[in-house]
C-alpha cells in the first residue's frame, strides 16, 4: 500500500542525484514541447509509472496553500505566499520547460482554472483489476 512504502519506492527513479535532462524526462528544455509517455525509460517510478516529470505541470485539484512551517524565501518571498489565497491550485511534476533544479517532489506550482497558457497536462487512469466494460 502507498503508506507501507519502502525507501527505495520514495526516491524519485535518478535516486539523490539531479536528474539527467532528456534521460528522466522532458524538462530543461531536453526537447520544445511535449513527448509522449513513455519516451524516457529511466524516469519510471517504483510502481512502472511514467512521464510524472517533464513534459507538462500535472493539473490537481488540491488548493495552493503553504505547508506546515512555510517560510518564504528570503530572495524571493513573493514566489509562494502571495498564491495562498484560496483562488489556486496545485500543479506538481514539472514541464518541458522547468529548469531540472525545480524537479522535486516537494515543488509545486500554482495555477488558476481560467490560466490559458499553463504548460500543464492531465492523466487518466483506470484500475488494472477492473473489467473494460461500463458495468
């Protein structure tokens, strides 16, 4: 179950080092726009999932607000706190575009439903156990 997971299963698939454009993903401008899942092998996850970093920001529905402990940036404190305003929503992953230190499983970003340029994507999923027929 995901909250028995081991160690190994919580590491992003390039473990502690940074993660290699154009071969964990599309992200850091490896290519101009979106592949399809699958191009990047090495970017599997535990469970065989791919494609969760680069290529597009995945949309949640999960609203934009500061973890326990936030503190801004002292460079930048604009960045977070200003979006903590119950009008975003959480993106996570990363897209085409995301310089590869960004990519990591605490990095969100924020958008708002009627944004028209987010370098976003969805995914749809089903239960591998369940029958392919509406029931």
């Amino acid at each position: 179950s995901p909250s028995a997971l081991s160690m190994d299963e919580q590491q992003p698939p390039w473990g502690i080092d940074a993660p290699e454009p154009g071969v964990h993903g599309n992200f850091s401008y490896a290519c101009m726009g979106p592949l399809p899942v699958g191009m990047f092998p090495a970017s599997a996850s535990a469970f065989g999932v791919q494609g969760l970093y680069g290529d597009g920001w995945e949309l949640t529905e999960s609203e934009f607000a500061p973890f326990y402990g936030f503190k801004p940036s002292p460079e930048y404190p604009e960045y977070s706190q200003d979006f903590f305003d119950g009008e975003h929503f959480v993106l996570k992953g990363a897209s085409w575009a995301t310089h590869k230190s960004l990519i990591r499983r605490s990095f969100r970003n924020w958008y708002q439903d009627h944004y028209r340029y987010v370098f976003a994507k969805f995914r749809l999923v089903r239960d591998a156990n369940a029958s392919n027929s509406p029931s």
